[in-house]
C-alpha cells in the first residue's frame, strides 16, 4: 500500500471515528435525566404506616407511608415520611430519592388538615449520612436503594421496610 493510500486510509478511519464519537455525545446529552411531573398523594394513613429504624441518637420515630411508596420511570423512588417526637409532635413530608445521584427532594409539607404546602426551597440535595439526624440516609443505605442500585418496585421498597433493612444489605 502506498504512502498517500495509507494516509487517506488513516484519515477516513480517523474522520468516521470522531464522527461515531460525535453521535455518541450528543445522543448522550440529548438524554439526561428528566424528571416526570409529581401528583401530591393522599394524607397518610395511621394504617399504611411502616417504621424504620435510623439511629440510637435519635428517641424520634420515623414512618413511611407505604401506600405512597413508588418507584417512577424517572428512577425517583418516592414516598411520604412521617416523624414522630417524643413530644407529640408530628411532621409529615412528601418527598423523592434519586439512589443514581443519591440526592433527595421535598415536594411538600403535610398539614394538620391533610392537605399539603408546597415545600419552598424543593431543589435536589446531596443525601448525608449525619449520626442524630440521618433518616433519609438509613433511607438510602439500607432501604431504597441498597448498594447504590434502586429498588425495582414499591413492593420491594415496602418488603424491605417491613423486614427491618433490604435483604441485599449485609448485616
């Protein structure tokens, strides 16, 4: 093969390599993540709550309302958690889990009447693993999103909150 056939050749493999790589990255970016449009749910109910455990620092108790509980095509596994203070008080929040980016999002805040506010400040934040105030960690490590992958259905998230931590998790 001549010089200039070996050039030519070089280039064109060149020339379709970047071309491949150019579709690529644009198909790429063409498809980041989109998060789908959230329906506020229904007020939880005293009889679809599920406890889970967060940490010994902490005499509060925490509740997912599983009837709430979904996983949606967006990868957001979504859900109203309830905190109960020793004191009575009661703080009840609708909110979603992105496991990928591990982050987390209130869209709402219940009211005393059953209805919701919408959460002011409802941007995507980093999910922290702080000791006295980690529920949405526990959350994270050891219920939705066991190993950092999602849960597949609300009925593998509920499972696992019902047998104290996903079956994946060792212990």
């Amino acid at each position: 093969m001549s010089l200039l056939r070996r050039a030519s050749f070089a280039f064109v493999t060149l020339f379709l390599s970047a071309s491949a790589s150019a579709e690529f990255d644009d198909d790429y970016e063409n498809k980041q993540w989109q998060e789908i449009e959230v329906q506020l749910p229904a007020a939880p109910r005293q009889e679809t709550l599920l406890p889970f455990y967060v940490s010994a620092a902490t005499e509060n108790r925490f509740f997912i309302d599983g009837a709430t509980l979904s996983v949606g095509s967006d990868g957001v596994v979504r859900y109203v958690l309830v905190v109960l203070t020793p004191q009575g008080v009661r703080n009840v929040t609708y909110e979603g889990m992105r496991c990928e980016a591990r982050e987390r999002r209130i869209y709402a805040s219940g009211r005393g009447d059953g209805t919701w506010s919408k959460a002011r400040k409802n941007e995507w934040v980093r999910i922290q693993d702080a000791y006295a105030n980690r529920q949405h960690a526990a959350l994270f490590l050891e219920y939705f999103c066991p190993i950092g992958n999602i849960v597949q259905d609300a009925e593998e998230a509920r499972n696992a909150l019902r047998r104290g931590g996903h079956p994946d998790i060792k212990r």
